[in-house]
C-alpha cells in the first residue's frame, strides 16, 4: 500500500504493544467495561466482573462524541479518577478516548491506554497529539474509512515518533440496516498482511444488537484478531449510552470463554 | 421480520436441505469447484481434486452473468453433460447457476442445486420458477439487498411449492476497494435468528483476493455457518473467468483441513 | 470506459429515440403516470390529467416487481388492454415494465416503450431479450450499479441489434435514510460524456418523498437530463403501490410548467 | 427532525449568514480559490481572477487535512498572512478551514469565515470552539455523514452560542467510482425543508472531476442552493493538492455567468 513508511508489514516482526499487564500482539486480549463511566459503583461493579471474566484490560469513557449536543457528554475529570480507583483495586490497565488534542498530555497521566475514536480517525491534529506521547494508542477505524485512509492515519501516529498503536475494527456504514453497523473482518486479515501492528475488534459498536456480538466475536477470533474490545454493563438498560448492546457480566464471562476456546483452537492449526 | 410467512423462524426445526450425499443445514458441507466449466478435461481435473480434499459438491457454471456482453458467456449445455459426466465419476451432486426462467426445468435434468445469483436475487421470474420446481435452490443474497430484502426473495420460493432453499452470503457492496466486496459475516447469525433455513458463505466472490479466503471461511464457520462455497482451479491464471481469485486444489485441500478443525472446536462450545 | 462498443460516444451523433410523438434526446420530454395501473377508470383519469399537464408519454405498471410475494403484483393482461385504450383516447404512446424475457415478445404488442427496471438491470436474459425486439427500452440504473455497468447493460441490448435504449436515472442505495434512494445527478452528465444515448430522470423513485421531487426535477433539467419520468395519481393515499411518492395532477402541472422553464433558460445558456 | 432545538426551521424566517459583503441565505454567492494556499504570487494571481470573475469571497487552505503525513500541510501563519493580502487588495472576504480547536482563536483574527471540513463534522471539540466564537462557520457535511447528523453538528455550533451557520453538502462517499464521491443534491431542499440555515454546494469535491462541475454547479441552482463554493487555480497541474480538479479561470468565469443565469431564471418561477 503506497505511502506507508512506518506502518507497513515490510519484513519487521509483528509490533506487540504493552500496557501494564496488556500485551496486545502477543497472545489473545480482551478490554472490556461500559460505554460510559456514569458513577463510582457503577464503575467498581461492572470492573469486578470483567476482572472475574478474565478480561485483560478495563475500558471506560470520560469524553463521549455525541451525535447531539444535549445528550450526555461524560463525567470527564471524575471520570477519570474513578477509572484511576478502578486500576488500583484490579490492577487491569485503563482504556479511555480523547477528543481534543489540548487533553492528550493530562488525561495521559490517568490512564494506559488512549482511544482515538472512528469519528476523528481523520482528526489531523489528535493523531499528531497522541503521536507526540507515549502511550499505547488505540485507533478505531472510520465508519466511512477505507483500510488505505485508516493505516495513513496510523502512519502520523508512527511518524510523530509513537511506534505504539492497536488497530480496532468497529464497523463501516453501508445500506444494511439489521446491524447497527457491518463489522467488516476482512479488515483483520488485510491489516495483518499491510502492517506489522496488532489489530483488535470491536464487535459490540461493529453490530449494535447483543445477539450478534458472541457470533461476530469467535468470527473475529477465527479471522485472525490479536484480541476483542466489548462493552459490559450490569444493568444495561439503565445505561446513560449505548443501552441496547452491552452485554451482561454473565454473558461476557461466557463469551470469554468461548472466544479462548475457538483461539486455541485456531492457534493450533498453524 | 415483517411480512415472512414460511421464511421465518418461528417454532420451526431447522430446515436441512438434502441433495443426494449433500445435507445443508446438518454438519458442515462444502461446495468447491471452477467458476466456469471450460473444458472437460479442465472440469474433471478439478472434480478429482476438490472430492479428493473433502468436498461435499461440485460447483461449475455453465450460463456466465457476465458485466460485457462480450465476455465469455458459459458453454451451456454442453457445460452441463461435462458436469454430468463429472458427477458420475465423482458421485458428487451438482451446484450450477440458471439465469433465465425458460432454462428451470430442463436444467434440472442435469443438476442437482440450481443457484440463483446475487444479480438475480430480485429477477421475480426467475424466483417463481424455481419455486416451482423441486430442486433445490442456493440463493444468493443481492450485493445490493438488504437481508429483509433477500429473505422475502425465498418467501417468493417457498411460497411457489419449494421449501428447498439454502441461503448464501457473498459479499456486498461498499465504498471499501481492498476486498472486491465486503462480506457481511454477520448475516450468518441474523439469517440464523430469523430463519430456519441453511445458511453458507462464499469467501471467494465476498473477499475477492486469494489471501483474504483462509481467514474468512475460519471466521464464517465461528460465525455459525452451515457450510462454504470456493472457487477452485488448476490453473487459475488460465482461467476464462475469475481469474484472480480462485484457489488451487493444494491450498483448497489446506482450507478444508482447517475449516473442519474449526467446526469440531465451536460445536464442542454449545 | 473500457469495452463499450456500440454504447460508446465516440465520434457519433447523439441518438435521438423516437416513440410516436415521443421524441427522446431530442428537446425534453416527460413521461407520467401511475406506478401501477389499477382499473381502467383510475388510469383513464391519470391519463387524461398528465395529457392536460402537457405530458409526452403515459406510464403506468402491469408486471409489478415487489420486494414480498404477498404484495400487488400488477394486473397483467388486463392493464395492457387498459394502457391500450388510454393510447387511443390521448394519443400517448405507453412504457411499461416488463420483467420476464417471457413476456417481451407479446408485451411488444401492446405498448410502446419496454422498461427494464433497476432489480433487472443486470438480467442478461431479459437484456438480451429486448435486444432482439424494436421497440425502445427504457434501461432504468441498478440501485447497485455503477456507470459502467450500467452501460454495459446498454451495450447487452444494442449489441443485440436494437439500438433504441433510453437510459434513467432512478437513484442508487447509500447510507442515508432522509430520502429513500440518492439521485446520482451525475450520472447525467456523466452519460453524457461517455456515450450518445438518451439520458432522463427518475425523481419518484430517486428521492421516494414528495418535497424533493420539484426540486430534484429542476436540477436533472440543469444537468443536462433529457426528459423526466414521474409518478402521478389523483388518489395517492388508496394507491396500490408507492403511495407516498406520487405527484396530484395539479402539482404534475405545475413541475411540468417549471421544468420546461428552466429548460429553455438552460438551452439558452450554450 | 428529532432533537434539534436552535437549528430546526420551526417558524423562524431563514438566516442570512453575513461577512463583509458575502451575504449567505440572499442571493446567490460564489466562493472561489485554490485548494491551498501556495505562494504570495499564486494567491494574489487567483484572487484577482476570481474577483473578475464575480466571485463574492475568497477561499484558500493554510491547514490542510491531507490522508497522508507526508503529503503537503499549508503553509499555516504565512498563508494567513497572505489571504489577509488579498483581502486587502481585492475587498473579498476570506474562507479558510481550521483543524485544531487550539487554533480557532487566532486564526479568527486573519479570516471572515471558518471552515470545518467534512474529516472533521464530528469533531466536537473543534465544533464547541467555533461555537464560542463570532466568526460565521461553513459546516462541511461528512463524507459519511447522515443529514440528520449533519444537523445536529450544527445544532453544536448553535447551542454554544454561534449562530452564524453555513452548511455545505461536498459529495458522500458511495460506491461509484466515476466521480470522487457522489453529490447528494436532495440535501439541498432536504436541508431547505429542515433548517433555518443557509445551504451551499461544492461541486469541486463532491464530482472530482472537471467535466462534472459545471452541470452540477447549474443543477445546484436548481435544486435551490444558495451558493457554491468552487476550487479555481491559475496553474492546475502545478498545485500542490487536488490538481485534477481545480478550474482555469476563464472556466470560472463562464461558470459564474451561467450559474447566475439560471439562478435568475430560477427566482423567476417562484
């Protein structure tokens, strides 16, 4: 693909980017937690749970891009420390999005790992942001973003001097309306032979409807994905975002189970 | 989903389809061959090689939907006593496309699954006539439908008298131009929620590059698949169609060792 | 645009489709009526109303294409007779749709113009159908369809040995839901450019919503359409089918005032 | 449409979106230039064309969002300084796009009007920021944008306080690959029907391709936009971004004739 530097496979062994006890490229990882922080029990609840499940990372919003203006935006700050809180007792690493360049440095001293989400994957002045740091970025790819577009935006990251990304495959818009989204995972394969990065799924944003998203998971799993990002709630329609597709701490715990199943298996098939 | 009558799932068993030692919808089954029957020689070839890798049916077109008028069209009905022929020595059944309405009945002489291509998925002419008739139909879904659109297209089949359908998902259309088109793999769990019938993928057509068709026949197995279809040749680069895409039988043979070794792995999940 | 032969601009003059009084790519025509005829008086009446607003053609459906096969599909026989007398008492020649290459020859006995529709676009049966007929075929886009295959549909006809293809926009299938399709305008000057046949407009279908359908009317006009084709009942809410996008007469008459205004002043313009 | 309070139509009479003597929402206005800012001598050269031409304001990147870090970024401080040149010289007002909420502020100070372009329509941040401002913003719709979420970007601006809102369709990204992406001119009375606010076109970006811009610009008009905003450059094969698709003047010049014309034909049936 023309016009990656950094980011193409070329003959680098596979990137495997370390945040804490994460290791993303290096075996099987799931981040998991609610959509958004909404309180500091909330938080701790559902951070047990995915802790118990087995999940390797805790992932939370502080800042949310809202279609709307007048829908909930985040707890910001408090947000932040509640997630802080959360590492402390857990010990599972932080994930959690910036939207504005001028927070990059602060809210990097509170958590592990930074999302850039889908709607600014173009967000010139984000990417060369999170670029200058060093942690660990997680990159969803643009709804309406091609595979070429998404890996260039991975490139400013590399070139601003941040070696450490995860790509995240969340679905793109198409004129299918069953799913929320059509999670594209053809997306894993070809990130896999473009570029030497970890690449990871997000099947709860990819199909919008809990029922798909164990399917779609072990789907991912079996294509090749590094590790899965899933939204879990414990009281899910209660949520202040995000109500229909969190699953429950039960299912979660089963899904894990199953998705560590189908990678050993598909593991030893090579 | 609305106005499905016979299609939808409701208390229903599961629907197995069965076409001589092909069952849909119970197991795994996988249907391989060339895009095009170009020769007996070259079909045989093939037939030998796809049967001696564990395929469940040959797949070979004899009427070519071709986007030029002046592409190569199909041998017709000399294509199907090759297919014929093929069968006899193989015992595989016989999975070949039909186009026009006036060729239902007579086609099904010599074959055993007609198909109806994603070009045709709304030719309501042709949907009523294979309704009609016995054989049983693998339907492709549009690159361009909507599942609830392709799901009331074999309402129109089993409204006819046919409750024979297995439904296919072979790519859609977006803007992405990495893959040919974007296979939809999470069809595979709503046509399971919606519908009791058999539900395969086509990783050939729906990836369109040969390093894209391990990985997604994987991921469309976890993703609950009843079974495949794979364009296979002996010498691709000669093909007269799709030549860029279709395996050679060693690496065919490869894919279904594996595709198996999945299979086995998420039915020991439930 | 590779491989168009006959369709291909070149160095011909533009083709000028003649249908009785019709004239297509030769001063702007408009063609209207309902989307299915219903009963001799519902038709008689549109017709009447669409001759008065200043129509050149009367459309009207006899094969339906619906999505369900629980839904209307056309009364057949009995709406060509109905379209038949319409004819004789205004003088308008007729388009029609027909879907099966079945039904081309005898259709071609009651109407002047044969529509396929956008679901057949790609039914190289009923292309090659129509392609040895006479009479002019109205080729409406695929939802799907990009330019090029569109105009190698084109090419399946006239290389067929009928050069009388009238090409229509009808909108193609996005992610956006505010209008029920998104009318490519551009395919009308693109059409232009790449080959010499007739190009019109399809804002019923293209826009699937009443408000835009002037609007959307006078910008074809502007880019070079050469004629229209709109839906128009007197009864919209009893329609049998598209109840929500067809034109009263009244409003018919003014769009038609309007188009042709705007058309002069754009005639004027080179 | 559900949610917008400050940007809905309601009652309220449209708005006129005014800088200098570029009023937005009366009449018709044409907003020309290069994509970038280049040189002293290549912006003063176009600057001076397009007033000749009849252009109304002068657009010209400093901060250029480009797929590639590689790739030209504008010339930043010295493009500003240089667009406040030819403003100074020829009286039009100046368009020019910011990226970077930490820029709002003081590129406020060199320009009349604030660009967010379409990359970034749901940057929010950037969105609070032009919000807070006084300088009128042109809202870019996304590539990938639904015109519902389009709205609610403004409905952002509005609720910040900034209610000086151009909205702008450039094209959304389909799967035809005639033109660079697919202008969806039902925006136009979609956005008419929906909002107070002034709407634009740029044909430039949402065709990609010379031949397209004029009959898209004429169809605009019609459709009811109440401007155009359009890349001219003196040395299109020179430029440094978007070469293929930039006007000569002269072009411009015929363009801004006939786009008046029909403009003027269009008021007149009303």
């Amino acid at each position: 693909m023309q016009g990656l530097k950094l980011t193409a496979r070329s003959d680098k062994p596979r990137t495997v980017v370390e945040a804490g006890p994460l290791r993303l490229g290096a075996g099987f990882a799931v981040i998991a937690g609610p959509c958004s922080v909404e309180s500091e029990l909330q938080l701790l609840t559902i951070a047990r749970a995915v802790k118990a499940a087995g999940a390797d990372a805790l992932r939370g919003g502080a800042f949310k891009p809202r279609t709307s203006p007048y829908a909930f935006q985040g707890l910001g700050l408090k947000a932040l420390k509640i997630l802080e809180k959360a590492r402390r007792e857990t010990g599972l690493p932080i994930v959690t999005e910036v939207l504005d360049p001028r927070d990059v440095s602060w809210v990097s001293e509170f958590v592990d790992v930074l999302q850039v989400g889908a709607r600014n994957m173009q967000n010139f002045s984000l990417l060369k942001e999170v670029g200058k740091g060093s942690r660990p970025v997680l990159l969803k790819r643009g709804m309406h973003s091609t595979i070429e577009e998404w890996l260039n935006s991975a490139e400013y990251i590399l070139s601003a001097g941040n070696p450490r990304v995860i790509l995240c495959e969340r679905g793109i818009r198409t004129f299918e309306v069953y799913s929320r989204n059509t999670l594209d995972l053809s997306a894993v394969p070809a990130v896999r032979e473009l570029t030497h990065l970890p690449i990871i799924v997000d099947p709860t944003h990819g199909t919008g409807r809990i029922s798909l998203i164990e399917p779609m998971s072990l789907a991912a799993v079996a294509a090749g994905s590094d590790g899965l990002i899933v939204e879990v709630h414990h009281h899910p329609e209660e949520a202040l975002s995000d109500k229909a597709q969190a699953l429950l701490p039960a299912a979660f715990a089963a899904l894990v189970r199953r998705v560590r199943a189908v990678r050993s298996c598909v593991e030893a098939l090579s």
